[in-house]
C-alpha cells in the first residue's frame, strides 16, 4: 500500500532515530505450524457426517430421540470433545428458555456445548472459538421471496428464506423435517471441535474456551444468554471467533474461489472488533499465504446477524468468519448435505482461527491507554479524568496521546499485566483513510514515545505488546471520544 506523504515523512524519522525492530518479530511460530499440520480433513469430514447424520439439530426437535434430533446431536458433540484430551473441560451450559414469539413456540431447555483448554499463565483470559450446532429447515416457501429481516442465518439478501408469513403451526410442524444444516452451520461447528481436539495437544498462556452454540436460527438465543452470562460474571474475553456457514467455495450464481475467507467486525473505526479483524487478517495470511482474509467491516452480511453479535453487545471483541461464496438455495433447507459443500475449504478456514486464536493464546495481554482511574479528588498530575468518570462531570476520559510541545505526538501506555513476559512494544501508525496500519516502529520495552514533528491531528495511532516469545498482542488504538453535544443557555 502506498504510503502518504506525512507517512513517508514518519518513515524517514523513523529509521534514523527508532531501534530495529528484532528479526523475528514477524516470523512464524513452529508450535503453530506444527499445530497446522494436524488439522485433518478426513476428520472434519467425519464430524460432517456424523452431524448430518442426525436428521435434524433444530432446537425445537425431540431432545429425548437417542438418534435423532438436537438432543442425541449435542450428546454426541459433548462426549467427542470430552474423548480429545483430559486437559479439555467440557460441560453443558444450560439455559431454560421460556415460550415466546412463533420461533420458540414452547419452553425448551437449551444446551450449549463449552469445551475450556485452560491457560497456564493468564487463565483469567480467554480466547473462544464457536459455531452454532442447531440446524434448520423453514419448509416449502415461494421461490425467490425475499426474505425478512430475522437476526438468524437467514434474513435479509437471502433468497427464499423468509419467516415473516410463517404462522406458529408452521414453525411447530417445520422443527422435525430433515435439517441437515451441514454447511449452515455443520461446518463452522466440525471447525470448532477439531481445533478442540488439536489444540488440547498443546498447552497457552491465556484459555482457549470452545462453544457450540445452540439456538442461533431462533435469534441468537444461545450466544445471547452466554455473552449475557459472562458479562455479569466479569469474565475477561479478549477475542471470540466465530464461524458460521464455511463450508461452501462456489456461490449460487456460480462464483468460486477457495482461497479467500470474509471477516466480518462492524462499521465504527478502530473498534475492538476492528482491531480483531485486523489482527485476523495480518496473522492469517503469515502463516497461510494462499488464503486471503477479506476484511469486512460490517456487523455482518445485509440484514444478517450471526453469534459473534451478542459478544460486541456485551462489548467484548468479536468477529465473524464466513465463506464469499454462499448458496442461498441449500441454506435453512434439506438439501444443506454434504454433497453440497467444500470440506477441503473448512478444513482451510479452520486452519484460519487455529494460527489467529493461538497467537493471541500466546501473547501478552493488549496495552491500555487509558489512564489510571483516580483514588481520590483533585488533579493527579495529567489533566486527563479518570476513565469511567461521569459524563456529566468534567471532561470525558480520554487516551493517554498528547502534542508535546504543541507539534510532537507524545504516546504513553501501560502494561494490562505483569511485564516479565513482555519483551517490548510497538508503535503502529497508518492515515486517516487507510483501513490498515502502514507504519510499525518498534519501540522497546518503554512506557512512552514521542514522534518528532509529527501531529496527533494527522494519522491514527495504536500500541501492541510483543512477548518474548516473538507472539503480538492485539493493537490498541489511541480513540479520542466524540465531542458532546452541549445545551447553550440564552437569556430570553
């Protein structure tokens, strides 16, 4: 990418006055790779079939058949995962949902399957990889309607899939038909359960929580009420990867490609889901780079939602993998098989999350740039409020970037944990327009760095850990919060 002249100009100081970064800042970990190599695809074709094998996974279905149905689907899943290693903790989270609209047309208990490959250094941190088990079959719709705005796999952009003339009979009568739902979303839940029996092979410094969803196509019931959860418990999430319908590299209008996978995180810049983006996009394409990531930033496809969602609604960082090439016809239908899938392509998207979720396992914790909160009343030496001060008291928080001496950008930044691990930071700079950062400027184990005539009103700016290890944390970016609206008084 080309970059700006005022960029080009920060290069130049750069290179006269920075420390080198250390050669292997960008190298690959052969843990990881070696963690690659043993991703099967023969295995991930066998969790397909077997999921298929089930007739349906919808969450409305008879839980109590023993071959069929969501019930003997999440059994099966729960003691897979449980045979993968004796590192791996694996549970049921249960929720009992009560009747409510025509999707969930009757109290049901709901079951998420968690596998948790706990840390050995930062366990209080994790990094989660889902996909959603349950399936769906809308029966027989008029084709080519176009469909409603429903916050499940189906929804708007998708041919054929609407719900919003289904009554509650239809729902009833449409939970035992065949639901295959390999692709949608067989193939994002077969990813997580190999990366579980993969990974549990290998120990992190942070957890890796792995989650098969249930009650995704009844509006992201599932991930909802566990983003809730883990929110009331004050869990620590850095980063949830979900993936859902990657199994599919040739479109319905004929579109293929298997070499490119879609990251969806949404539309405000230098989010933290912009940032796992990134973040996913940069670490990917190092380690595998015949696969591009497409980042795409959007909450997800047009009227569409998936169980990334309920985690940014939480505020925690999530993103969404997904395949370009999509076909509407087989989704949410009973011809969503296997026949009509790409198990090589799933088996490349779950090497994907496996490089992304390992690197952020391995690496330090993201620094914080905001500043320490306050212990007690008055000034604490900068003129910058504690973060979580109230709105309505004083100026907002705001990150630790100044102007020294009114033309320099002046960065602090702080540690989010203990530093022994940490072998330095980096300095990440990039235009305004770019949706990528240009610059890296390795900067050393340091607190504070100043740019030399360069202006804080110019570029975006952001920080990342290196450990010793070589692993990069996420960036954190310096956002300045948006001017407030204020209420001028007149004297009438």
């Amino acid at each position: 990418m080309k970059l700006s002249r005022h960029l080009t100009a920060i290069a130049v100081f750069v290179c006269m006055t920075a420390p080198l970064a250390p050669a292997d800042e960008k190298s690959v970990n052969p843990k990881i790779q070696e963690m690659m190599g043993q991703v099967s695809e023969a295995r991930i074709k066998a969790i397909l079939e077997k999921l298929e094998s089930f007739g349906t996974r919808n969450t409305m279905s008879n839980p109590d058949d023993p071959a069929r149905g969501v019930g003997a689907a999440r059994n099966w899943i729960l003691k897979e995962m449980q045979s993968y290693s004796p590192r791996l903790q694996v549970r049921f989270e249960k929720f009992r949902v009560k009747k409510q609209g025509q999707r969930i047309f009757k109290d049901v208990d709901l079951y998420n399957v968690i596998a948790v490959l706990p840390g050995t250094k930062m366990p209080e941190t994790t990094v989660i990889v889902s996909g959603h088990y349950d399936s769906l079959n809308l029966g027989t719709r008029p084709g080519g309607a176009a469909a409603g705005p429903g916050t499940d796999g189906a929804g708007a952009g998708a041919p054929g899939n609407t719900t919003a003339n289904m009554t509650l009979a239809d729902f009833e009568k449409n939970a035992e038909l065949p639901a295959p739902g390999v692709c949608d979303d067989g193939s994002g839940t077969a990813a997580v359960m190999e990366l579980a029996r993969v990974m549990s092979q290998f120990q992190f410094d942070k957890t890796i929580t792995f989650i098969a969803f249930a009650g995704e196509e009844q509006g992201l019931i599932g991930s909802s009420l566990q983003a809730v959860k883990a929110k009331k418990e004050n869990q620590v999430i850095e980063a949830v990867l979900n993936n859902d319908i990657i199994g599919t590299d040739t479109a319905g209008n004929g579109r293929t490609g298997n070499g490119t996978v879609n990251v969806y995180s949404d539309e405000t810049m230098d989010s933290v889901n912009q940032q796992l983006a990134r973040y996913t996009r940069e670490i990917a394409e190092r380690y595998l780079p015949s696969m591009k990531v497409a980042t795409i930033f959007m909450g997800d496809r047009l009227g569409r939602g998936g169980d990334h969602t309920p985690f940014q609604w939480e505020g925690y960082a999530a993103v969404r993998v997904s395949t370009p090439n999509e076909i509407y016809l087989h989704q949410h239908h009973a011809t969503d098989v296997l026949a009509n899938m790409s198990v090589p392509y799933t088996t490349k998207v779950a090497k994907v999350n496996l490089v992304v979720a390992a690197n952020l396992a391995l690496a330090p914790k993201p620094p914080i740039v905001m500043p320490e909160p306050r212990t007690g009343g008055g000034r604490q030496g900068a003129a910058v409020p504690a973060a979580g001060a109230p709105a309505g008291g004083g100026r907002r928080p705001t990150p630790m970037i100044a102007r020294g001496g009114g033309y320099d950008a002046v960065l602090r930044w702080r540690a989010a944990g203990p530093e022994d691990d940490i072998k330095g930071y980096t300095v990440v700079i990039r235009s305004t327009t770019s949706p990528y950062w240009e610059q890296e400027i390795y900067v050393g184990k340091v607190n504070t760095y100043t740019l030399k005539d360069v202006s804080v009103d110019d570029a975006k700016f952001g920080i990342k850990a290196i450990g010793t290890n070589g692993m990069e944390s996420l960036v954190t970016a310096y956002v300045y919060p948006p001017r407030q609206k204020v209420e001028i008084e007149t004297v009438q």
